[in-house]
C-alpha cells in the first residue's frame, strides 16, 4: 500500500511538473494529494465505476479516465496546495496520471 502511494506521488509530481495548469507546493504537497485522490477514489470509486458501466462497456474502458478527471477535481477542492486550473487540464492531467502510474507500476 505504501509502494503504491509512494508510485502515485511521484506520477503526481511529475505530471504537475509537465502541466503548465498545474500548481503544487513541493513534494510531500503530492504525497498528500496521492494519499486525499486514493481515499477519494477507495470510497467512492467503484460506486462511480459501477454507476457508469455502461458507458464504460460503449467507450470500451475509456470512460475510466472521465471518473479519474472527476475524482482529481475534488481532491482539487479539497486540497488549498493543489491547484488545477481548468477542467481540460483535469481531463489531460487524469490521463497522464494513470498512465505514468501505470508506467511506474510496469517498471518497478
């Protein structure tokens, strides 16, 4: 669980490095943002995921990156040292978000 959070703060800090519409404080700012978006995600998630299903069979999967976006804003709101500009940066910063997590997870 720690090696997982550790992956996720890092893709966190990286993409909000890459992502000119992405304010974060420092480092541990992306350990607590990794730990709020997993809670987030640990709670309310899988009711997302099972509330969208059919549109996650029609997009073939895809629509797990719009819940991603979603779950990301209100970590967004939640958080004051975390800032996401605008909702297609939310959308671009979700995507990557998984992506290098997934990167890092397939590496390490």
């Amino acid at each position: 669980m720690i090696y997982n959070l550790l992956i996720l703060s890092v893709a966190i800090f990286l993409v909000s490095y890459l992502l000119p519409g992405i304010r974060i404080k420092d480092v541990w700012t992306a350990v607590i943002v990794a730990l709020v978006y997993s809670t987030i995600n640990f709670f309310t998630g899988w009711l997302l995921a099972l509330l969208t299903f059919p549109l996650m069979i029609v997009t073939f999967g895809l629509f797990k990156f719009v819940i991603n976006a979603f779950l990301l804003w209100i970590t967004d709101k939640l958080m004051e040292d975390f800032e996401i500009n605008s909702i297609g940066t939310t959308l671009v910063a979700a995507c990557l978000i998984t992506l290098v997590d997934s990167l890092l997870h397939w590496i390490f």
